[in-house]
C-alpha cells in the first residue's frame, strides 16, 4: 500500500492536470479563439489574394473568413448529434 505522502503527491498531480486540461477545453471553445482564427484567416487570405493580383482582395478575402467562422459557429451542434447518433451506437455496440 502506498504511503499517504505518496497518496496525496498523486492527487496533487491528478489536480493539477484536471486544472490543465479544464483551461485547455475553456480556450478550445471560447469566442476569443474563434476571433483570432478568423482575424488570421482573413489576413492570411487578403495577403495571399493580394500577392496574386485579385482585384478587391480584402474585400474577397471576407468570403472565406466568413465561411470558416460559420463553421466553426455550427459544429457544437453537429458534435451534439454524432455523439448521440454515431458515437453512443458504436459503444453499445463494443459493450455487447
């Protein structure tokens, strides 16, 4: 049996990690992100359409910023619906 040292050395670990991984997901989903992966995804566009020469380039660059913004808007909701139709079905099925 370990020692209560040892016991609790891990919980501390086990805690810390839990804070980590809690911080990482709350990024992973905050509109903060989102904002900047569509502020770069409209630079990083309007740059490239630029350097080839396309009339309105920053004007055409919303185009696909908008888009990736959109979908990034709409996968909890497509997440929702596999885990319930696609992910709970393939478990069950492990499980028999």
């Amino acid at each position: 049996m370990a020692a209560p040292k040892e016991l609790e050395e891990r919980i501390r670990e086990i805690e810390e990690r839990n804070r980590r991984v809690e911080a990482d997901k709350a990024w992973e989903t905050s509109y903060a992100r989102r904002g900047l992966l569509v502020l770069f995804t409209y630079l990083a566009i309007g740059f490239y359409l630029q350097a080839i020469g396309i009339p309105y380039a920053w004007l055409n660059a919303i185009v696909p910023a908008f888009a990736f913004m959109l979908s990034t808007l709409t996968l909890p909701f497509f997440k929702k619906l596999w885990l319930k139709y696609v992910y709970m079905k393939q478990t069950i099925k492990q499980r028999k």
